[in-house]
C-alpha cells in the first residue's frame, strides 16, 4: 500500500479520477485532501451490493457510459452520470461496414 500512495501525493484541495477497479481508494484520496473524487468505468454492470456500496462510499460522482442498461437501482442512485457512446457506436459500425476510417473518429480538431 505505501507504493500505492505515492501516487496519491498532490491531491490537497484538488479532484481525483478513479478508473475502474481502483474505486476502493476514495477514502484514502479524501483522507488526503482531494477536493472531489470521481470514478468512472465504461461498462456499469453494478451487481449485487454496488450501489449500496457506492451510495455509502466517499465517491462523489460515477460517470458511466450507456453500453449497458443501468438498473433500476442505478438510476435511483443520486452519484452516476450516464456519458451516451450510442452514436459512437453506430458511426463506427457503419465505417466498418463501408470499409472507412474508425481512427479519424478520434482525431482532434
């Protein structure tokens, strides 16, 4: 753990994003001051105690996608916000289809 924490150095009064599995550490992060701490993950599958779990946790935004359906518990949730990749999707299915470039999809303008 204490490698662990050095990665959190620099987070006094400042927000934090959490990816994925390392949602556990947001308390940790409040203990050291972070101001904010948001987790995302691209697929909100939230099974079994998760949003109970969340709804407790020193998490104060979950930002997901729409890949999946949220539960109805999930959309009861006050913490998640949905990002939609639906048009995303369908952009780079019809591009694959036609034989065109997904990249350019990601290209900064």
């Amino acid at each position: 753990m204490k490698r662990d924490m050095n990665s959190f150095r620099g987070c006094y009064r400042r927000d934090r994003l959490l990816t994925d599995d390392h949602t556990n550490c947001a308390q940790a992060l409040k203990n050291l001051g972070a101001a904010r701490v948001l987790a995302c993950c691209v697929h909100p599958v939230l099974s079994g105690q998760a949003i109970d779990r969340l709804s407790a946790s020193k998490i104060d935004r979950l930002i997901v996608t729409d890949s999946i359906p949220l539960t109805e518990a999930a959309k009861q949730c006050g913490k998640i916000d949905v990002i939609s990749v639906s048009g995303l999707f369908s952009e780079t299915i019809t591009r694959i289809h036609r034989e065109q470039s997904v990249s350019t999809l990601f290209d900064e303008e």
